[in-house]
C-alpha cells in the first residue's frame, strides 16, 4: 500500500515537472530583459560588455530621432515595446524590489562575480576571435585565481590581489570588429531592445555559457534567471524613472539604445 502511494507520487511529481519548468522557463525569459535592458555601454567599455538600454547615468532622457536609426519594423517593434512595458511594471520591477529587500548587497556582489567567473569560456573565445590573445591568457589567469582563491569565484582577488582587470566581451562586439552592422533595430518580446547583430549573437553565447552543460534543465533556467535577476534589480526602477521623463518612451529606448551601437562601432574603428 505504501508503495502504490509512492508510485500515486511519482507520477504526480513527474506530472507537475513540465508546468514547473513552463513556470521557471517564464520567469528567466521575464528576468533576461533586465541584462538586456539594463546595460549601457560607454565607448571606454565597448569591448568588454554588450550595448543595451537602461542603466547609464551620464544619459538624459533628451534623446530625440535622427534618420540614421535604421527602425523598418517600426510597427512591431512598438507593439512588442508595450507588451515589454506591462511585463516590466508588472513583474519585473516589483519582483526586484523584492529581491533587492531580502538579498543583501555583498550577497548580490558575490552572485555577480560567481557568474562572471563561470562565464569566462564566453569572454576567451571572443577575445581570440578578435585577436586579443592577451586578453584571452587574462581571462584564463582570472579564471584560475578566482575559481581557488576565490572560492568559486563568489570573490575576485585577480584583480583586488593582482590587479587583473576583466576583460569581457561577446559574440556582438567580435561581429562588429569585423565590420559587420547591427542590421535593423528589433525589440524582442520580453527580451526588450536588440538589433539583427546582437540577437544572433546571442545563440552563439548561450552555447558557450557552461552552465548550459553543468547542471539539469530545470537548474539552468534557475541558475540563469537567478544571474539575470541580479544584475537588473539594482537598476530596476531607473526603468520607471526614464520612461515617465520621456516625451515617447518607445523613441527614447530606441534611441538610446542605437547611440550606443553607433559610439561603440564609431570607438572600435579607432583602435
């Protein structure tokens, strides 16, 4: 008997595992607009880090349309741009507060510099791809300290003991310094503010993102929704704050966003 209701459980557990996964697979997509919207580069860090929308404080929401913004989906892009807004007013900003509430900040650090550490197959690769084997031997070296001496990489003593800095980068940059253009601006349901260039880049990441072959599928979409979550929660409500400044939110994002594109092309051309 007790065995037929460990059996009745098993099958229930295994029952609900797909709506679980369907739940958390949500969740992480929802979490992923905070890195996709949340960063915004200054040409100083245009081969380090990807350019995207919200988190800049030396921008002003004075932005105003130029022709040069290549935007033929523009219809779309605005529909799927207030789909995004309802998801970020509605869940993600008030689940950052949440998470800013109960995490505490060197808790938070730690996460960020844990994924930082994990990530690095991502930032050695590109840093080859664009012929930076300097930078490449760097990450290894930070990669070696931080995972020991670190302690998985929660700390960082490569660059509190030894002064290495990070040096990241994408698939996105790699393109560009091989003069490819961003093509057309796109906004992606949840995902937010992208262009032709960053969107396919993307897959090209995610497949060297180690934590895609160090854990379950369920614990991936965890563990990256958890990394997610932790980078756009400090910066969550600047989201709220630029929009209600702004004349067209829609205009603003995009604009904002596609400067970014333009100074980091205009800044790898001169190195």
């Amino acid at each position: 008997m007790h065995a037929i209701h460990g059996n009745k459980a098993t099958v229930h557990s295994r029952a609900l595992r797909p709506i679980s996964r369907f739940i958390l697979l949500a969740l992480n997509c929802l979490v992923i607009a905070c890195s996709t919207t949340s960063q915004q580069t200054s040409p100083a860090q245009s081969t380090t880090q990807n350019n995207d929308t919200i988190g800049s404080t030396s921008i002003e929401p004075t932005v105003v349309s130029t022709p040069e913004y290549n935007d033929p989906l523009i219809g779309f892009n605005r529909a799927v741009f207030d789909f995004n807004d309802v998801a970020y007013r509605y869940v993600l900003v008030p689940f950052s507060e949440g998470y800013i509430a109960v995490v505490p900040d060197p808790v938070r650090g730690g996460i960020s510099n844990f994924f930082t550490n994990i990530k690095m197959p991502i930032s050695f690769v590109n840093n080859l791809l664009q012929g930076k084997p300097e930078d490449s031997a760097r990450n290894v070296a930070r990669f070696g300290i931080n995972s020991t001496l670190g302690i998985l990489g929660i700390f960082d003593p490569a660059q509190d003991w030894f002064d290495l800095a990070p040096t990241q980068s994408n698939l996105n940059t790699t393109l560009s310094s091989w003069g490819a253009g961003y093509g057309f601006y796109l906004v992606l349901p949840i995902l937010g503010p992208s262009d032709l260039r960053n969107t396919l880049a993307r897959f090209g990441d995610q497949a060297l993102n180690p934590v895609n072959y160090l854990s379950e599928e369920q614990d991936q979409i965890i563990l990256q929704g958890v990394d997610n979550i932790n980078a756009f929660a400090p910066q969550a409500q600047r989201y709220l704050d630029l929009k209600a400044e702004a004349e067209d939110p829609y205009l603003f994002f995009r604009n904002m966003y596609l400067q970014g594109v333009v100074r980091d092309a205009e800044y790898s051309d001169q190195q």
